[in-house]
C-alpha cells in the first residue's frame, strides 16, 4: 500500500482497518490510533477477534 502523506500523517504502518466509522480510522484503510487491543482472550479464530480500541466517530 503506498501512503498518501497529504491525508495520513500519523498512521500505525503495520495495522490496516476498514472501520470507517471508527474515530482512529484515517484514509482509505488506516489507523492512527497509538497502540490498539484485540481481544477476547478466548478466542480461538480470527472471526472471533475484535478491536478493543475502537471508539465511534464524533459528527
């Protein structure tokens, strides 16, 4: 993926997220978001992961 520099400065390069309407989400399909948690502990397949970090968009 080639980073467009005018529309995400402050990206996690190695995370991409199709949530658009997560406040963290920037551009096509990235996150800004510091540091991010995946949980449950419990989870025994991708299906059953979610995004601790999320946090809905203000409008």
């Amino acid at each position: 993926m080639d980073r467009n520099d005018n529309c995400c400065k402050n990206v996690n390069e190695g995370i991409t997220c199709d949530v658009k309407n997560c406040q963290y989400h920037e551009g096509d399909c990235y996150c800004t978001a510091q540091k991010i948690a995946v949980g449950p502990s419990f989870a025994t397949s991708s299906t059953d992961t979610v995004c601790a970090t999320f946090k809905p968009k203000k409008d």
